[in-house]
C-alpha cells in the first residue's frame, strides 16, 4: 500500500521503517523551508508549494490509499483537500483541535475530561484578569507551536507578568494555566483502526528537564485500578469523540492517582519509542495497521522498559556495548536541545531498569549540564 506522510522528521521516518517491514511504500510532503535528512531514502518527498491544486498534489505523492501525519502542525486545509482523495487519518478536525492549546482545552472541558485551571488570552488586558484569577505561579503557553518547551513562560510574581503583557502585541494567543501540584508525569498511547479494534498500551512515567522528555519508564510504577481506569475512560472518551483512526497520545498529570490531561498528540509519541525494542507491536506498527485497517497487535511488553533521549549529543561507543541497549539514530545533524536519537533498554526488574536508566543519564548529561 502506498502511505503518504506530512512531514520529514524522525517520528516519519521511524513509521516508513516500520511500514517496510509490512510491505508498505511511502512518499513524504515537506514544508517548503523543510530538513529532510531523517527520510532520505525512504520515498520521494514532495514540497507543498510545488503544486497548486490538490489534483496535482494526490498525484505527485503516488496515489496514495492513506495519508497521515507525523506532526500536529501542518495545514488543515490541506488535509482537507486530500481527505476527498483517499483516507486521512487521523482526522482533520483531531488535527485541527490539536494544533491550538486553546481548542484542545476546551475540547477537553466540554468532554469532561479534568485539565488544570486554564484562559485563553488575547491581550494584556485579558492576560492579567486570567492571571489573576488562576494566581501565581501561572504558566503561559502559546496556543500554537509550544513543544519541547518552546512558547512557554512560568510567571512567579507580577513583574514577570508585567514584562510579558509588554509582549502582547507581538505574541499569538495565548493559554494560562494555574499550576498543578502533581506527583509525577504519564502518558497514555492508544490506537485505533478503521473498524474500530482499539488497543492500549501500559501507562508511561516520564521524566522531562528544561521541558524536553529525557526518560520514559514503562509500565508506570503503583498504578491502581482506579487510575487505570481513568485513563482509559479518558481515552475512549476522545476516540469515540472523533471515530479516532491510528495512534492517539495523550499526556497525564498524576495527582495521588487523580489524572488531569496535559497534552493531546494526534500522532506517534515520543514516550512510545520504548516500544520499538520490548517485544511487542510497536506504536509505528500499530499506527500503520490502525489506518490500514489492520487489527492492532500486542502491547504488553514482556520485561521492564524504558528510554532516553539523546538531546543535542550523540552516545559513547562504551554505551552502546551494554546487551540491553539499542540505539535509533535520526540522521539529524547535532545542536543543543535537538532530538537526534534516543536508546532503548529492557530488564526483568523495575529497579534494575531505573539504575540503568540513571546510570546512562548521568553518563549522557553529567552534572545536570544544560542540554
């Protein structure tokens, strides 16, 4: 089946790979200004200023039976155009709330799907009366293009706020939040295919510095019954909300076992690349077979696993001699904070895993050395 994919980075390029191994043949669509090292080889890739209708598009990306993406911010009007064409999944309208905070939140509200306390905001004005309602600290965030801890401000006092409202003018709208006091950080990947077959994959613990995920641990520790159930009537909630097609990642705060949502990605996710070595369908292959219309496989990984990235350095030879450690390299060239690769290691025991897990953090960023 020929798979088209919007965007050229590495979660593009880890579902072609998957999607080989299936049988699949892949093109690629680029944003004009576009790095597409991560894809090269894989498939043609075809810039979206390069043609004018979505005729001539469809057709330079091969006739492709399914389009799908891999990243939240592309045009939904283009998704749109191809959706009458052949299948887009997921949807655009998941792609369009996903794409702004301020959507996604009040999706979120309306599904009652407990969020932290939140504004949206469009000016100074509306950005202190939010402030004030929700208090200090707040956190500010960019309703659009805030990843990785981009577009993000945490205010502690009213001179803070003061310099930001100096922004305004300058700055997109924005979405205020009140600050959670959360024990710790999940996320939950689910798929699901054309007919509906839906699987789940065992919460994750995820550990983030300078707002960039550095380690994920799966399955999460002292989860009970009751959270477990709250994140899959969180998750059915919003796949049936959107008759979901293909990987849906949504990320967690845990408060003494009461989950708020974070973030909605309506794609592969990077705390789901554990899943690539532990035994199990990995989440490339699951995404690939939900909008092929294939069942989903196996998500139960039969030991303890886990993953780091690597952020801005790539890893000692020394690192990678270790029996349970596999490298996924992006091909990306190296600068500070950037995804260029990560590892994944398994073990039979949990506290096995956190010490290796620790132990390649402290030989990966010694000294808690910015990334």
């Amino acid at each position: 089946m020929r798979i088209a994919i919007v965007g050229c980075g590495q979660l593009a390029r880890m579902l072609a790979l998957a999607g080989w191994e299936m049988g699949h043949h892949f093109s690629f669509l680029a944003d004009p200004d576009e790095g597409t090292r991560c894809v090269e080889g894989l498939g043609p890739v075809v810039y979206s200023d390069q043609h004018q209708s979505s005729d001539a598009l469809f057709e330079a990306l091969g006739r492709p039976e399914v389009v799908t993406v891999e990243k939240e911010h592309v045009s939904v009007a283009l998704l749109e155009s191809l959706s009458t064409h052949c299948r887009v999944a997921p949807s655009a309208d998941a792609i369009r709330v996903c794409q702004h905070r301020g959507r996604e939140k009040t999706l979120l509200q309306s599904l009652d799907i407990a969020t932290a306390p939140f504004h949206v905001v469009t000016d100074a004005a509306s950005l202190n009366e939010a402030v004030d309602t929700v208090g200090y600290p707040a956190f500010v965030k960019s309703c659009e293009q805030g990843y990785d801890g981009q577009n993000q401000w945490l205010l502690q006092d009213s001179a803070a706020l003061t310099a930001l409202a100096q922004q305004m003018p300058t700055l997109p709208a924005l979405v205020v939040e009140g600050a959670i006091r959360f024990d710790r950080e999940l996320s939950l990947i689910v798929a699901r295919s054309v007919s509906g077959d839906t699987v789940m994959y065992p919460l994750a613990e995820n550990k983030h510095r300078e707002g960039i995920l550095l380690t994920s641990e799966v399955p999460a520790a002292n989860i009970s019954q009751q959270t477990q159930q709250q994140a899959t009537d969180i998750a059915q909630r919003l796949l049936e909300h959107w008759s979901y097609v293909g990987v849906l990642s949504i990320e967690l705060f845990d408060e003494a076992g009461v989950l708020r949502v974070n973030e909605l990605a309506p794609r592969v996710h990077n705390s789901g690349h554990w899943s690539q070595d532990a035994g199990v369908t990995s989440q490339f292959s699951n995404h690939l077979r939900a909008i092929t219309d294939r069942r989903p496989g196996n998500t139960i990984p039969a030991e303890y696993a886990g993953m780091i990235n690597l952020l801005g350095r790539e890893a000692d030879d020394a690192l990678l001699q270790a029996g349970d450690t596999a490298l996924h390299w992006y091909d990306k060239s190296i600068r500070g904070r950037r995804k260029v690769g990560h590892l994944n290691l398994q073990s039979p025991q949990r506290e096995q895993l956190r010490q290796r897990l620790n132990a390649l953090e402290a030989a990966l960023y010694p000294d808690g050395a910015p990334l």
